[in-house]
C-alpha cells in the first residue's frame, strides 16, 4: 500500500475525533500568521494538507483580502474543512488532490503553508519542499510548522505507527530551497520532542527550477482531482 492510500485509510477514521484531539500536541498552528512577514499580503494562499481547516480559517482572518485553496488527500479531512469554512463562501477552494501530482487546477499561489503535513510525506518531503519553492514567484513565502525530532526511541516509533517522521529531516530542505524570515525550533513537553516554525522565501536557484518533482517515483499512485469543491 502506497504512503498516500495509508493516510487516507488513517484519517478516515481520525477526522472525526481529529479537532478535539489535536490541540494537545500540534503546537504553534494558530500562531502561524504571526511569524510571516510583516509586509506580506498575499492574493493567493496555499494550504498543503489543509485537513479539517482550522489553518485556513485562521489565514483567512489573518488576510481578509486572500484567496484560499486547500489541498487534501482524505475526503473526511475535507468534509469537516468545508463545513467550517462554509461561511467564507467562494474565498475558499477545498480540493482532494494529491500535492505534487499533475494539477492543471492550481492556481499560482504567492503564499504556501505546510501545518504537520510535511513530518506524514514521507521519503517525498524533499520533493514537496522542491515542488513548492518552483510554485512560488521570487517574492512569495513559505509557512511551515511540524515536528522536527525527538530524543526518545520509542516515541519516535510510535509516532511512526501514526504515519509522522521526527527525524529532523525537513529542516536542510527548506534551507537549501529557501531563505529563512523566520527559523525556529520550540521544545514540547520538557523536550520529548521538538517543533519548527520556518518561514522562508524562495532562493533563486529554486524560482528557476519550475519542475523538480520526481514524477517517475510517483506514477504508481498518481491520483487525480477526484473532487473540488466551493466551500
Ligand atoms: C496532521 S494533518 C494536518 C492538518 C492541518 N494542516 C492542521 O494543521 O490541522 C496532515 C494532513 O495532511 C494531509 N496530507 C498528507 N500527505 C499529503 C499529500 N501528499 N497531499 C495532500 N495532503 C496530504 C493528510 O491527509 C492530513 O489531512
């Protein structure tokens, strides 16, 4: 089975207890708009792994003037996303879309926020973290917050069984495809494992290379906009 057919077999099940359980270990979600910076006013944002949008929502007061899409590969993550944001109207664009796959659908973003979706890609963070920068124009921005590691074995396994990887491996990505504004790493739980905020912009040489995503590695679970939906 495919990462992408694992995490859509998981959140199925989760979605429904997914907002009343997640507050006590995705840290540093709400707060993201703070970290961005100050001058930023996108027209476009890009939430990668929106699930239930509770992100987006936040975004969406952050830039009253933004355009926001969603991208998702469970269809229940979605649901519960397009009833909260039902109210923003057609600002928000909720898609079951797999980030990276052929999508004649995206609309050129100038704002893309990863929130705990990068740590569940798997050996296909670095590729995302690519795909993305070759989305963005030279002034545009990336948002990040996810795990970074942890010290402790057997929580490193156990979040492996939840389909997240804690091995400080989304870090050299990011820098090497952007350059930071903002580059953090908090400590949760007295240091059980750690947290990041990266916020970054595109460096030159990731503007340039508009197509690094390995799309041989990919064909075998190539999925297509299954639906799209005005929320
Ligand atoms: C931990 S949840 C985070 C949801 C939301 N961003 C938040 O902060 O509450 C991770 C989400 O990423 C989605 N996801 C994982 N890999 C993805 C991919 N390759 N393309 C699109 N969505 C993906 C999952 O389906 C899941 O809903």
């Amino acid at each position: 089975m495919t990462n992408a057919a694992r995490l859509r077999r998981y959140y199925r099940l989760h979605a429904r207890i997914y907002d009343h359980t997640r507050w006590a270990f995705l840290f540093g979600r709400h707060g993201l708009p703070s970290a961005l910076p100050h001058d930023l006013r996108p027209r476009r944002v890009l939430e990668v792994g929106c699930g239930t949008g509770a992100v987006l929502a936040g975004l969406a007061r952050a830039f009253p003037q933004a355009r926001l899409e969603g991208l998702d590969l469970s269809e229940e993550m979605l649901q519960v996303a397009q009833r909260r944001l039902a109210p923003l109207g057609d600002r928000v664009r909720l898609r079951q879309h797999r980030f990276g796959d052929p999508d004649p659908a995206q609309a050129p973003p100038d704002l893309v926020v990863f929130s705990y979706a990068l740590s569940m890609f798997g050996p296909e963070a670095s590729a995302a973290i690519r795909h993305a920068a070759s989305l963005l124009p030279s002034q545009g921005c990336v948002a990040v917050v996810d795990f970074h590691d942890t010290p402790v074995p057997w929580f490193a396994r156990w979040m492996e069984v939840n389909h997240v990887r804690m091995q400080a491996h989304l870090l050299p990505e990011l820098r090497r495809s952007f350059h930071p504004t903002t580059d953090r790493v908090h400590r949760a739980y007295l240091g059980l494992w750690r947290w990041l905020t990266w916020v970054g912009r595109p460096a030159p040489q990731a503007v340039r290379n508009r197509c690094t995503w390995d799309s041989s590695s990919r064909a075998a679970d190539s999925s297509s906009v299954l639906a799209e939906r005005n929320a």
